[in-house]
C-alpha cells in the first residue's frame, strides 16, 4: 500500500481548466458561483441589477453608459434612465426586434443598429424642442457600428435596401480616374454584407449619413462625394468572408471586423492620405454579432468553434480554449460584455441559461446570465437573468495519478475562511471510464477536514457550500492510498520508491 498526497492550490488560482484532457490537472471542471482571484476562488458576489426578472428576456434589455445619459436598448424600444430617480424615458418604442444592439456615443447624439432597424440622433436632425425625439429607419439595413478616433466605421449592409441603381452609376463613372484608390475602382459596385466603411474624420458621411440620406452625395452628379473619395476621407472594403460582416469593434491600431469564417485587423496607417490596411489575424470567425466586448486594448471573443478568444493591443489573437464549455453554447444567443475596472477588470460571457466571468486570473461561473455591465460615478450595476441555483460548488478535473489501479481517499482538507455548512466528497469512476458515480458529501469539522474513504480508479473531488458570500477557497490537500499490486515491483513484495 502506497500513500500519496495531492494538492489542487493552482486550480483556486485559475479557475476552470481551458481543455478536458490530459487526466491529472491542477485545475477545475466545475466552478460554480466561484470565480478565481489571486486570493483564491472567491464566491460570486452578485452585481446590483437596475430591473427586477420580469423585465428581463434574455439578450434584452442592455444598457450603455454614455458620457450624458444611460441608454437602455431593449428588444423594440430605446429608452434613457436616471440612476438617481431610477426613472426610465422611453425615447421610441417602434422599434422592430434584432439582435444584439452596437452604438456609437457622441454625447447628447448617438447611433445605433440592432442589425435590423437603425436608430440615431445627430446635429443634422436634433430637435432642441423636443431632445427626446429620435430617428427609427428600416433602410438602409446597417448590420454593425462603432467609431475609432473620429470616424464611424460601418459594416453588413443588406444590399437591396443601402446601394441604389444611382450608387451604382456613380462609382462606375469614377473607372479609370486616376484621382480614384483602385480598390474603388475595382470594386463590384454592389454594397453588401461582405463590406466595411469608414467615414471621414469627424463626420459620418459616406458610411452612415449618406447611406440613410444619399441626397447629399448625389449633388451635382455626385461632386462632394468624388471629391471627398479622391482626398481618401473615407474609404471602403470588401472582405473575404463567405457570409458577411458581423461585428466592427474599434481597436488601438485601428478596428477589428468580425466575420462569419475570418476575422481581420485594419490597421489605421498615417500616412497622407490616411487609410486603413487589412491583416487577416485568424481564419476562424465568431460565434454572433453579440460574441465579442473589450476596449481599444483588449476584445474577448467567443470564435465559430466554441474557443475563447483574446485580440491583444498589438492586434495578436490567442485562443485561451474553453471548448468544453462554450462549443455547447454557439447555438443559443452568445453576449459577451466588459467590465473595465483599474484592478479586475472581467469579462462576461453569457447566455439564457449559462452565466461565465473571465477575471485577469481565469475563468468561473455564476448564476447571473449577464446582458450588460456598467458604472455611473460608483459602483458597478446590471441586467442579468438571474439562474435559480445560488450556492457554491467546485469539482476538480480527473484524478488517477498516472495508474489503473485501485485507490482510497482517505481525507480532504479545504483550505477556506468559512467551514461552516461546506461539505466535501468525489465522484468515482471506474477503469478508464470517468468518474460518473457521486458519493454522499460530508460536512468538513472545524479544522477544514473530513474523512472520504471513498475507492475508485479515477475521481473528481467536489466541494459544496450553500452560502457564498465573503467565501475564499485557497486550496484542497487529500491523501490517497494506492492498493492493487501493480505497485509491489521487487521478488519479495516491497514496495517500489514512488
């Protein structure tokens, strides 16, 4: 009989493991209303909502803090809310329902597409009258949004309802001209899901405004516009991509477009005339138009195949793994949103029925299925739907410690600032089958230990807690004995040095 001791301490720093296999990791299956800090697993403290559950229908509502209001984007209406008063503004509720909501904020303007409808308010139509009133169109069909650096950025357009037999005729009139870039010239002259567009700086000309209003590019055969093309104030490009464009996110270098099958850098070059070149950085695209949050330096993606994905400022991509979770997932609606905050920032990868934060440590689980994210000169607030499960539980990845042979643990100490109510115990597998038999959990005593017994071939050791709060895991130790004769190597039976 051989005695071994075990310790899962990197798995309370890391949290859940990035992939299933190999057996014997120092990391965790399971980490439920846990999330990993460089303290431990700390339980989930749950973030203030704005809006009690009835009023939540996962992926809506989501809120954006902008630098003059709180905007609350919901399935078919958009609405401003005062987080002293807690009064909500309905600014219009005819909106037809989409998807995920990107929005471009300008202050007291701001524009905003939910793939379906566009809705917006910009110094063009203000009605200082009436500051509430907004713009709700149809057509054009603008798929994504953002800004970097003064210019709006476009992209996924639905043909039929954007590019005109006019369009058309103007950019085949600019054939051959020299004062033209040649990807202009080149082009199909067909505006489609396949393209990304970016303004001029400090207007949203070709890529929005005069997309909804061509009136003002077709003046005088469409003078402003080639004159505007000819400086290369704005540009356009075509992606090569099977579906179309999905999401456009500004990035440090530039911005980032998110396709179906590809995803691709364009990176800002200042040099005169300005313009944007495109590196494609990965060849596997993401999961939804709601899969990706970040800021200029950092963007989080869940990607086509179910891997969570990092965009670094240099604009490198990492797949961080996570398949075993997220793979099950890329059917339902994905929304991934950012927390920025100085010392843990987290990222929330969410849906209906799934809630994960991703911490600078590692990745955890909680029973709020985040929509959306945000501050207004204090503490954090949300909208989330909220699971009904709402105690803590972590299982350690498979243990075997190398061998098919029997085993018994003997003991488990937990290593925690809170003992009581907390049980421990494993789930027991058999040969090279894994552990699927779960044995009663025992409370641990005052000291943090409690005794197992428990034989098996292969394990995963579990720990349950039905109060979270103020919890800190810091580590398990567990002394297991080896007892089939595959350890005796010598001809008189002793036992071989381990």
């Amino acid at each position: 009989m051989v005695k071994r001791p075990l310790q899962f301490k990197d798995a309370m720093l890391k949290g859940l493991r990035s992939v299933p296999k190999p057996r014997n990791q120092n990391r965790l299956a399971r980490a439920y209303n846990l999330k990993p800090t460089r303290e431990g697993l700390k339980g989930w403290a749950e973030i203030p909502q704005l809006f009690e559950q009835a009023r939540v229908s996962f992926p809506f509502p989501q809120l954006y803090v902008g630098r003059e209001y709180i905007y609350i984007l919901d399935a078919t209406q958009i609405s401003t809310y005062d987080p002293a008063t807690g009064i909500e503004t309905v600014l219009d509720n005819t909106i037809t329902e989409g998807g995920s909501w990107h929005f471009v904020d300008h202050g007291v303007f701001f524009k905003a597409t939910n793939g379906v409808n566009v809705v917006y308010r910009e110094n063009s139509n203000f009605d200082y009258s009436n500051p509430g009133a907004v713009i709700v169109v149809d057509k054009p069909v603008i798929g994504t949004i953002c800004e970097h650096r003064g210019r709006i950025i476009s992209g996924g357009f639905v043909s039929n309802s954007v590019w005109s037999n006019t369009w058309a005729a103007l950019f085949r009139s600019y054939r051959g001209r020299d004062e033209v870039p040649a990807i202009i010239q080149n082009m199909s002259y067909t505006l489609n899901k396949k393209f990304a567009l970016w303004s001029n700086i400090g207007v949203s000309d070709m890529s929005f405004r005069w997309l909804i209003d061509p009136s003002d590019a077709f003046a005088n055969g469409g003078l402003k516009l080639f004159h505007a093309l000819s400086r290369n104030e704005w540009g356009m490009m075509e992606m090569p991509v099977s579906q179309g464009v999905l999401v456009v996110k500004e990035h440090e270098l530039g911005f980032i477009v998110y396709g179906d099958d590809g995803v691709f850098l364009m990176k800002h070059h200042s040099i005169t005339p300005s313009t944007y070149g495109r590196t494609k950085i990965s060849s596997t695209g993401i999961a939804g138009r709601g899969a990706v949050a970040g800021d200029v330096n950092t963007h989080v993606y869940v990607n086509a195949r179910g891997a969570l994905c990092i965009i670094d400022k240099t604009g490198n991509v990492s797949s961080l793994g996570f398949e075993e979770f997220f793979k099950p997932l890329l059917t339902e609606d994905i929304e991934v949103t950012f927390y920025d905050d100085p010392d843990e920032p987290e990222f929330y990868i969410s849906t209906r029925a799934h809630g994960y934060c991703l911490t600078t440590q590692g990745l955890g689980e909680q029973f709020q299925a985040i929509t959306s994210v945000g501050s207004y000169g204090g503490p954090r607030f949300c909208i989330s739907r909220n699971l009904s499960n709402k105690g803590a539980v972590l299982e350690t990845s498979e243990y075997d410690g190398g061998v098919q042979a029997n085993k018994t643990v003997r003991t488990m100490r937990v290593s925690t600032n809170q003992r009581d109510l907390v049980t421990g115990g494993s789930i027991l597998g058999y040969d090279s089958g894994d552990p699927s038999i779960y044995t009663p959990l025992r409370l641990l005593n005052p000291q943090g230990n409690v005794m197992l017994g428990d034989t098996g071939t292969n394990f995963r050791f579990v720990v349950r807690t039905p109060t979270r709060d103020g919890l800190v895991i810091e580590q398990i130790d567990l002394e297991i004995e080896f007892l089939q004769k595959t350890f005796v190597r010598s001809a008189y039976g002793q036992e071989a040095q381990q």
